[in-house]
C-alpha cells in the first residue's frame, strides 16, 4: 500500500470507530457492556491500529530518521 491509501484506510476506520463511540455514548452503553457494537468497535480499533502501524513505518521511510518530535516516545512493543 502507498501513502495516499493507508491514509485513506486511516481515515475511514477513525470514522467508523467514532461512529460506534458516538452511538455507545448516545446510548449511554456501559463501558462493561460487551455486545455487539462493542465487538465491532474492537474490531474497527485493530484496523485502524494496524494502519496507524503501516503509517508509521510509511512515514519513516520516506524521511528517515530523528525527524520524529511529538510521535518520538510512541515507539512501543507490537
């Protein structure tokens, strides 16, 4: 994937993770509950987390490294 899909993918499952955020919140759904929208907001998080991965690793090969000053100290296990 190029730069130009992975943040359209980025985009699209933010969305799709706030829309499902948004109708818990609406619903005033318990953080405990673990129904169906929530399963479908795990689901949309491991996407969106999977394309913020590829983002990443996009961006650093394009501008190499100790270009990093917000996102330094995001560099976690995987």
């Amino acid at each position: 994937m190029d730069l130009e899909e992975v943040l359209a993918r980025v985009a699209e499952q933010s969305r799709e993770e706030l829309r499902i955020v948004r109708k818990r919140a609406e619903e005033k759904t318990a953080a405990r509950d673990h129904g169906q929208d929530y399963h479908e907001m795990e689901q949309a998080a491991d996407r969106l987390d999977h394309y913020a991965h590829q983002l990443r690793r996009l961006h650093d090969n394009e501008f190499g490294h100790g270009w990093r000053h917000e996102s330094r100290e995001d560099i976690g296990g995987g």
